[in-house]
C-alpha cells in the first residue's frame, strides 16, 4: 500500500524562500512510486494551501526564490487528535465547499527559522498524533535558540564558542554596560547573531566597536533576542548526522569543510543561497584522519546530548590546534540537491532519494506521543 506524505513548506519566517526551494529539491527526488506527495504551502501570513507538487514550481528564477502565494485552495487541518496509527485526513476549501484532500501517513516539515523549525509546528503535529520527520518539539525549540543550545552542549560537555545573549531591551537601556563587557570579557572580532534565526540571516561581522550598534539592528529586525559571540580562528566544518536504526548510535558523515574567498567576510545569507563571492565546499575536509573522527564524535554526541531524532548538520570550528567547538546544530538544515547536508551524505554513498526515504521511513516508526 502506498504511503502518503504531506510536504509542508514556506512559513513565517524570514527563511521562507529557502524553505520552497527544498521542499523542490524534494519533490523532485523523493520516491513516487513508493510515496504519494501531496504538497502544502504555508503562506508568510500562516495560511495553509494546497500548492503545486511539480518541482519545478519551486525552482530559483533569475536569483530570486519561489514563495507561497494565496492562489491555492485553504488547506484544514483536522480539528481534534485521530487515532494514533490511523491517517490523518486533510480536508481543502474549494469553490466554498469542504472537501477531503488526502489521508496523510507523514509529514515530512521543511520549514526553516521560527513558526517551524522551533518546536511549534512539531507541537502542532504531535497534538494531532501524526508521524512526522525530524525532532520533537523540545529538542527543536532547544536547537533554534542558539543560547540555549549552547548552555546544554557546555553541560554536556562539548565546548562552543564564548559570547554573550542580549536582549533588545536590555542594550536599549543598558548599552555602555554590554560594550564594557564585552571590550573586557571577549576581544573583538564579534560575530552579532539573531538567537533564533538561521541561514546566517541579520549575521553580521564586527571588527570596531563604533560597528557594533549597526550589527545589533540588524539582527534585532530578526530577533529581539540576540548572541555575540567572539570570533573563533578556525576552520569552519560541517558534519551530517542521522538517527541511528533500532536504538543504534547516530550514524555520521566525513565531514566537509566550507572555505570563503578573501572577497567574502564569512559564509552569509547570499553567499550561501545566492552566488555572492567565492565559496568552495571540500568534501571531505581536508584534514588529518584523527581530527575528522573527532569531529563526527562530536558531532554524534551534540546529537544525543540535545535529544535529537531524524537528522541533524553540526556545524563546529577546528581550530589549528585540533580542537574542535562546536557552533550550531540545525534540526532541519538545508535540503536541496546543493545543500551541504545532502552533499555529505552523497559522498557516504546515500544518494538524495535514499536520504529522504530513510527520514520517512524513521518517521514512520516512530513512537507517537510522549516518547
């Protein structure tokens, strides 16, 4: 019997755009023959819609990324929980009559950044008893609030990068405090970070204090909850990481490397979605054996430690002395053919459709509530 799988996609958040470009990355790799798709577009605004599953209505166009429209008839989600191992039945609003859409088996969320990727679509999800990939809900709250993140990683253990979390109204009412500190505690250069935002989003590179106030706007026009961190001379690696099967430890790539030219400060937003500078991926990192296996140890165990499910791309700096700091973990990482996660774990030798059949198949044996 074929399994049906809902592909959400779009969202609120700043990340909207990216989020539309995997979901046609997955659409056009993702196993027809064993999966029904149907396609769910969540508009800026939170509306859901029945979209489009060709691929290629989710392509980039002329540097510009695809976006959910209103065009489409109103998806409903269901009003209450069914039975947990029964489909979910989503019903569409067409022509002003409520009419059933499909029984769905698995969600399979690509939502990026905030209303998606930070717990509250899974909390969604698990109130209506439906299989879905990727973590639950803790776990990707935890995941998309970088302080945080870090606060259990450091208990844990693993060592991230020092810094500091400012909110807006604190730095609106005590701004010399925060710079003091920062001049004392922690040598510039600072990297200035929306706390709950990804895609390197209101990122910015500071390397003068006059700089600083300008950086912190940015990222508070993401987040009003922000981390400045003090830059760590390294190299920047990244490491896919998969749930393990049965019970297993979490399987984990060779990891890459991401390695900027002198035209670019660090790896941004439009280097890293729309062409912008120089950028050559390595994979695999060329580094020593040894150094590479601590990488995927560590990224392993930041799995584990923040109670990760699915998959997950750690995102560490290695420094010239071997040690390796951990940066950040992305429950739902960049999904596209392209894309540094799907890349590592081709070079594993799981190509882009294996991929998105393990994360389904997981999902679907997965314990529904409290687990």
């Amino acid at each position: 019997m074929t399994t049906t799988v809902a592909l959400l996609f779009g969202g609120r958040s700043g990340e909207h755009g990216i989020s539309c470009v995997t979901a046609g990355g997955i659409l056009g790799a993702i196993d027809r023959e064993k999966y029904e798709v149907i396609a769910v577009g969540v508009t800026r605004d939170g509306r859901y819609v029945q979209v489009s599953d060709d691929p290629a209505a989710w392509s980039m166009v002329g540097g510009r990324a695809p976006e959910v429209t209103e065009d489409g008839p109103e998806v409903l989600l269901p009003a209450a929980a069914h039975r947990p191992g029964e489909p979910m039945l989503l019903r569409v609003v067409r022509d002003g009559r409520v009419e059933p859409l499909a029984e769905i088996d698995v969600v399979f969320p690509l939502l990026h950044g905030s209303y998606g990727e930070d717990g509250t679509i899974q909390g969604a999800l698990d109130l209506l008893d439906v299989p879905y990939v990727g973590s639950g809900v803790l776990a990707s709250a935890l995941c998309m609030e970088k302080a945080s993140t870090k606060r259990a990683l450091e208990a844990g253990g693993l060592t991230c990068a020092p810094g500091i979390v400012v909110h807006q109204d604190r730095w609106e009412r005590q701004p010399r405090a925060v710079l003091e500190h920062l001049r004392t505690e922690h040598p510039l250069p600072w990297f200035v970070k929306p706390s709950r935002a990804g895609s390197s989003l209101g990122v910015t590179r500071v390397t003068r204090e006059e700089d600083l106030e300008a950086a912190l706007q940015a990222a508070f026009a993401q987040d009003p909850l922000v981390v400045i961190e003090q830059a760590v001379s390294g190299r920047e690696v990244e490491c896919g990481v998969l749930q393990g099967i049965d019970g297993a430890e979490p399987r984990t790539t060779v990891p890459g490397e991401v390695k900027v030219g002198e035209d670019l400060e660090f790896y941004d937003y439009e280097s890293k979605y729309f062409g912008k500078g120089t950028v050559d991926i390595q994979v695999p990192a060329q580094l020593p054996d040894a150094v590479l296996e601590e990488v995927r140890h560590v990224a392993a165990q930041a799995f584990e430690i923040l109670g990760l499910e699915g998959l997950a791309r750690v995102d560490v700096f290695v420094t010239d002395e071997g040690q390796v700091i951990v940066n950040e973990v992305n429950t739902m990482p960049g999904f596209t053919p392209y894309s540094m996660f799907p890349v590592l774990w081709a070079n594993m030798g799981v190509d882009y459709t294996a991929l998105i059949t393990d994360l389904v198949e997981q999902a679907l044996t997965r314990r529904i509530g409290l687990r």
